[in-house]
C-alpha cells in the first residue's frame, strides 16, 4: 500500500481500535470523466478509516485520466471496475450488486463525505435497530471542494416529501439506508433516466419507512459547471413533480398536487400577480416542513454532554 493511503487513512484509525462493532456499510462511487474531482472524493472516504467498510467505485470508460487516480488507490478500497455502461444510475446499481453491507448509500465521483461522516452512520444504524433510512443536514462544496452551505434542518414524513415543490430534495449523499429497505424497495435505482431518480428512489423508500433527520453533517454536494442537477434543474424538477403526482394517485391526495400545480401555472402567467404569487408559495412550502405535526418522526441529534445519539420529538 503506497504511503499516501497510509496517511489518508490515519487520522481516524482509532475507530477500528475502540473495540466497539461498527455495522457494515456498503458505499458505492460512479465514476464517468472526472478525474478532476474523483481523488478529493477518494480521499474523503478513506479518510473516515471506518473499519467495516465495502468502497466499490465504478467507472463507465472515462478517458481523462480519472482511471489513473483510482488506480493509485486500488489498495485501500473494496474494488473497482471499468466498463462501459447506461449512466449514472446503472453504476450505482452495478456496484451495490458487488457488495453485502448492511447499510448503504453512495457519493458520486463530484461530492465528498464530511470528516467522521460514516462514524455517525454506523453509531446510529448499531443504536436503533427501528431506523430503517436517515438524512443529515444538506451541504455544499464549491469546485475547490471548500464547504460553502449548511442548509437548516428539515424533516419529512411521506405526505409532506410529495408535496413539497422546491423544498422536497432529500440530499442524496448525505442519505443512507439499511440493505432490507432497499430489497424491499426493489432492490434497485431506476437507470432508465439520467436525473432525479433519487428522488424516485426515496419515494418507494417512503412506502415502507419514516426517513430520519440527523442533525449532524454526513456528505455534502459539489456547485460545478458540469453538473447534470444544475443543467438540467429545470427539467429535474418536472420530473419530480410527475413522480410525485402519480405517487399520491396511487393512494390518496393526488387531486391536491394537481390543483396546486394548475394554480401555480395560471399565476405565472398573470405578470400583476406573479411576484407575489412566487413569493406567497415560498413561504406556504416552507411552512410546510416547519409546521410541527403528528407525521413527523423524531429527529436525531448527539446529547451534548454524554455524546449519545438520542431521538428527540
């Protein structure tokens, strides 16, 4: 193992001391054309120095030298791969079918992990056996890879997700699940389209589980030019919109999500009433995820003098 590796994984190598038995977690990185970013998000992992961790990184072909950085690595992660393949969400599939931990969660090739990040996963994973998916705080990077962003906190229960228009976006990289939720969700992301099939997945997440708020900061999303979310935001939030409003057919309440959105359309094209329009639906969205209710799971938060992780109503 090169000494690199070695230093990398240093800083937190007294979780594999502690004698305690961290859960196995299976994470899962889709690599296409980035090695400008791809080593920081190495880094970031192996910086953890979980001790039962499975890190499967899958590239789709690149051609720009991200390849070699992976390769300077091999050493220090589960195992790696290099195929062509139908995108994002195909990798991601690929390489959760090579792996067997309990808990799962994936950081694509931009994003990285917070330091200790995957400490609070396994803690709280071990401690409540009845939480079956967790969020943490939403974050951001800019393309140095420096934090810019820590959101406020959010919870969600299933109703308010799928109503919720701008508000409803579950970071991906800092959610994590446990492997029983995923079979039953499916067992698979949906690779027929390029984005928001997170979003999809937490919704059939939704059907069987309460997602738990973390107060605390697991991963965080990097703002760069050439990313798909910010390309495509407009055409990501559609197809939200779309999965949202078949979901709640499905069961009940899809009759709101549609008159919600007729209304919102019918205003945006009154110029008198569209600012205010805007404005009044900002805060009626926030209000829904503000507003205390019987839906909401207890959030998680670490006790500050005993350094337990607590659910907290």
């Amino acid at each position: 193992m090169e000494a690199t590796t070695e230093r990398i994984i240093a800083p937190h190598a007294e979780l594999a001391e502690s004698g305690v038995q961290w859960p196995g977690i299976a994470l899962v990185t889709p690599v296409f054309n980035s090695g400008k970013y791809i080593e920081q998000t190495i880094r970031s992992v192996l910086a953890q120095g979980y001790p039962n961790l499975e890190y499967y990184i899958v590239d789709g072909g690149s051609t720009d030298g991200a390849i070699e950085v992976i390769r300077k690595y091999e050493g220090a992660i589960s195992g790696w791969s290099s195929e062509p393949d139908k995108g994002m969400y195909d990798a991601i599939n690929k390489g959760f079918a090579r792996t067997r931990g309990e808990i799962m969660g994936w950081i694509s090739a931009t994003d990285q992990l917070h330091i200790g990040g995957l400490s609070v996963v396994g803690s709280i994973f071990r401690d409540f056996p009845e939480v079956e998916w967790i969020t943490a705080r939403r974050t951001v990077f800019n393309e140095q890879g420096a934090m810019t962003r820590v959101d406020p906190l959010m919870r969600w229960s299933r109703f308010r997700f799928l109503l919720g228009g701008s508000n409803r976006h579950i970071q991906q990289e800092s959610t994590f699940w446990r492997r029983s939720l995923w079979e039953k969700a499916g067992a698979r992301v949906d690779a027929a389209w390029r984005y928001a099939s997170d979003f999809e997945l937490w919704v059939r997440f939704f059907r069987h589980a309460q997602l738990y708020t973390v107060d605390s900061l697991i991963g965080g999303f990097r703002e760069h030019r050439d990313s798909d979310s910010l390309q495509q935001a407009e055409r990501f939030n559609a197809r939200c919109d779309a999965i949202a409003r078949e979901e709640l057919k499905a069961g009940r309440g899809g009759w709101l999500m549609d008159k919600f959105l007729g209304m919102s359309a019918a205003m945006q094209k009154v110029p008198k009433v569209r600012y205010f329009w805007y404005t009044g639906k900002k805060y009626l969205l926030r209000g829904l995820y503000e507003i205390p209710g019987p839906d909401w799971p207890p959030m998680i938060r670490c006790d500050r003098f005993t350094q337990d992780w607590k659910l907290v109503k």
